[in-house]
C-alpha cells in the first residue's frame, strides 16, 4: 500500500459519484471488478448507503473508467446523468427548494454533502448568473475529467429543479481545448471559452428566482434538518479522526495501541473503533500515515540517521521501519533522502 502524499487526499466523501459511474458503465459492458480495482471497494460497498470512502478511491474508480472506456468525453457523459436524486437528502432538500436560488444556496452551503473537488460559488454580473467551480488540488491528470464532471453535473441538477432543459449560455474552462473539445457542442449546445480564468457554468440569472414546481416548504425544512445532522456527523467524525492523529503525531513513541489512545484521549476503545469504521478507516492506517508524514519531515528536514528517526517512530527495529517506509512510499529511506 502506498500512502497518499497529499493529507487532503485523505478527505472522505458519499458513495453516490461512483455508485453512478459503476452503474451507468456496467450497463455499457464495462465488468465492475475492472472499475473498482485497487480502490479497495467491492460491489457489496455500493450497496452500502452510509458508507463513506475517501477522495483517494474515488478517484482510482475514475482513472479506471476512463482506463476501460477510452472515451475523453466521459466526464460530461457522466455529468449529464448525475440527477439531483443522486444527492440523497440534500438532492430532495432542494427539489423542495423555493427557488432555484434557494435550492443552489442550499447545495453550496454544504459541499460535504454535495461530494466535490472544487470550492463553489454562486456570482451575478448582469443577466448573467455562474456557478464558479476554483481549488482543484488532486490527481492532475484527471483535471479535465473532474472539472467537465462538476459542471455538466451542476446543469443537470439545475434542469431537474427547473423541471426543464434549459441550456447553459456558456462554459468557461481554464485548460486548453482538448482533442474532443466539439463533444462539448454536441452534448451541451452552448459555446465554451477555453483557457479562461475560471472554471463556470453561465446561465440566464433570472433563472435564480423562478419558483420551483416541487417547492413544499415542510419537506424542505425537514430536509434541511437532516442535512444538518448528517453533515455534523461527517464533521464530528473528521473531527475525531484529527484527534487522533494529533495525539499520534505527539505520541509515536508510545502509540502501541488503540486502548491506549482511547484512555488517553479520554474515551472508550469502542466508540474510537466504531467511528474509525464509520470513516474507512483503521487505527494501523491512521498510525501509518502519521508516521509515512513524520518520517518525511525526518528525512528531508533533519540529518538523523535512519536509526534514530525509527525510534522517533515507535519502531523498536530500524529494519521494520526501512520495511514500512518501503511499503508505503515505494521507496527505501535512504533512497528518498536523496
């Protein structure tokens, strides 16, 4: 297992983008086992409604489908059918919206639940209304993917509040045309403004004010409710997650075991387990990335030698450490101090 290099990689997000991608594609042929290999997911994982997983996976089922298709275009195909019911509550949350912009405010003010890779946000100039999507920090070459993804998601999530097909005036993209830039025209209809300085989906801002016709104001404020819930428990769990790796980042020398950060941290063996499974994780795997962060640091930072950035680790063996270090970078020690 090689640990990813970026923290924010380790973010968790719903099932409901794959669950998508995984359907949609083994309709068309594609073998799931082929999708989900080295994401560490199975078919039964997609079933599983609560179940959260990290941006990391996500983003290895995305590589593969684009790997088993090779179609460039597939990030606006899959967008396209991304309906807001796949949002689960914060998708009916919105239906029940007043307003489009009512529904659109309520999505961006909780991106957890909306499950993206951007930074969102809602601006007018004129007539004109965009969704502007910044701050795409993951996998590079799966830019283009994520970006035609968000947007064309975002159109059809709008389409199905408005109950029409309404059509976007234009698409702003910050990279450069790409080899399948007419597939834009042909599935979208609008003219698209390659190397702008954004990513946008532009369209008519009255837009924003038109009442929806499902807008039942019970049903959206228990839907707000719930999406309150749900987002403070994806919080509260993030939160014990950080706990626990600044209690290991202080402690490795002493991180034997889970019962003995739990009695440290004041809580229960079981309770810190339960909501490590809730998060897609383990204790190893959190005491291994806190140790894969520090051994870098160690190694990049200082001129300790190896044996002695070991003990910094908890390994009462340099061996086992030089093993571990290889597991998760790929690399010996030694080798990535150079």
């Amino acid at each position: 297992m090689v640990l990813s290099l970026l923290p924010e990689e380790r973010a968790l997000t719903t099932l409901h983008t794959i669950a998508l991608a995984v359907s949609q594609l083994s309709v068309s042929g594609v073998p799931r086992q082929r999708l989900l290999q080295d994401s560490g997911l199975t078919s039964a994982d997609l079933e599983t409604p609560d179940k959260l997983i990290s941006h990391a996976q996500e983003l290895r089922v995305f590589a593969n489908a684009i790997h088993c298709t090779r179609d460039p275009a597939l990030g606006l195909s899959l967008g396209l059918r991304m309906h807001v019911s796949a949002y689960g509550m914060l998708g009916y949350s919105m239906l029940a919206s007043r307003t489009l912009r009512d529904a659109l405010s309520l999505a961006l003010a909780h991106p957890a639940l909306l499950g993206t890779y951007f930074k969102l946000s809602l601006q007018e100039d004129g007539d004109e209304a965009r969704l502007v999507a910044t701050g795409y920090r993951y996998a590079p070459e799966l830019t283009v993917f994520n970006t035609e993804l968000c947007l064309t998601s975002l159109l059809t999530v709008i389409q199905d509040l408005l109950g029409e097909a309404v059509r976007p005036r234009r698409l702003q993209l910050p990279f450069r045309q790409p080899l399948h830039a007419q597939a834009y025209t042909d599935k979208l209809g609008c003219p698209v403004d390659f190397g702008a300085p954004a990513s946008a989906l532009c369209f008519n801002a009255a837009l924003l004010d038109r009442e929806l016709p499902l807008a039942d104001p019970v049903t959206c404020h228990y839907g707000l409710q719930q999406c309150l819930k749900l987002d403070a428990q994806l919080n509260s769990g993030h939160d014990v997650l950080e706990q626990i790796r600044q209690h290991l980042a202080s402690h490795l020398r002493e991180a034997s075991s889970l019962e003995r950060v739990a009695a440290q941290l004041h809580r229960s063996a079981r309770t810190l387990r339960r909501h490590l499974q809730r998060m897609n994780t383990s204790y190893q795997r959190l005491l291994d990335e806190v140790r894969y962060d520090k051994a870098r640091q160690l190694l990049m930072q200082t001129d300790l030698p190896i044996y002695l950035i070991a003990e910094q680790l908890g390994y009462s063996e340099t061996a086992s450490f030089r093993h571990a270090f290889l597991r998760w970078s790929g690399q010996t020690p030694s080798l990535y101090r150079r």
